[in-house]
C-alpha cells in the first residue's frame, strides 16, 4: 500500500499484471510500472492539472545531457513557445528532500534553463524561480501559476 500524499487524492486507473502494479499515466496514455516515485508522479500531475497547467505541454521522463551524462526529467512543462518553462523532480515519499537532491536538480536545470524548478517527494515540495540573466533563484511559497 502506497502511503497518502500530501496532495489532492488521485482517482488512478491501477491494473494487476505480470506480478506487478501499474498505473495510467494519462500524460504518456499508457499503463506504467506503479514505484513510490511513479505514485508521486502521477499525483503531482494531477495536481497540476488541477492548477490549470495544460497537459499538452508536459513530458515525461524525456532525455537530457547533463555533463556529458545521459539522464531523465521526470516531469517538464513548457511554455506556449515550445521552451522548457518548468522541471519537476519527483522522489520516493520515503526519501528526505535535502541538499544533494536540490543540487542535483540545479545541475539538470543548468542543461534544461527552465524559469522554475519543483522538488517534490510528495510530502514536501519545494519551489523555485531561476532568473537566467543575474543567475539567481529565490524560493517560492507556492506552485506559480501557469502563464
């Protein structure tokens, strides 16, 4: 059983298969394996969906390069023009959000030049805004709305 998030519930599309959980990704429009991460996911994309975030302009786990190391954003949103507006790490609800993990997710971001950035195990979430001229970020309190 998948612990209760802090987040708005999910009514998930779960099937049984091979030995295995999967849930609907309705993002991808396919069934996927069902990890803590993949439960964090798929709530954190309902959420923003709920936040009027368009679900055409997600990606999935798309590939980036960072330091000549291939690697996988778990959620990005782009803006009306097609650039990466927004990068999200999802990690399992078990594991504690701290430095190394939001460094981590500078360095992908430093690749990817997103306006914002979500951490998030979904317990916790953590919003940012980088300014790509001065090379600042500042905290956010909240989700910012979808422009």
């Amino acid at each position: 059983m998948l612990p209760k998030l802090n987040l708005p519930p999910l009514q998930a599309r779960l099937q049984e298969s091979d030995g295995k959980i999967w849930i609907f990704d309705v993002i991808r429009k396919k069934f996927v394996v069902l990890t803590p991460e993949e439960w964090v996911r798929q709530q954190f994309i309902n959420f923003l969906v709920t936040e009027n975030y368009p679900k055409s302009l997600f990606k999935i786990e798309g590939g980036l390069s960072v330091n000549e190391l291939r690697r996988r954003s778990d959620i990005v949103v782009f803006n009306r023009e097609g650039k990466a507006w927004m990068l999200v790490e999802c990690k399992n609800p078990l594991i504690r959000i701290n430095q190394a993990t939001l460094d981590q997710v500078g360095n992908y971001n430093s690749t990817m030049q997103a306006k914002y950035v979500v951490v998030t195990n979904g317990m916790e979430h953590y919003y940012f805004e980088t300014n790509w001229e001065d090379k600042t970020v500042k905290r956010l309190a909240a989700l910012p709305s979808f422009e």
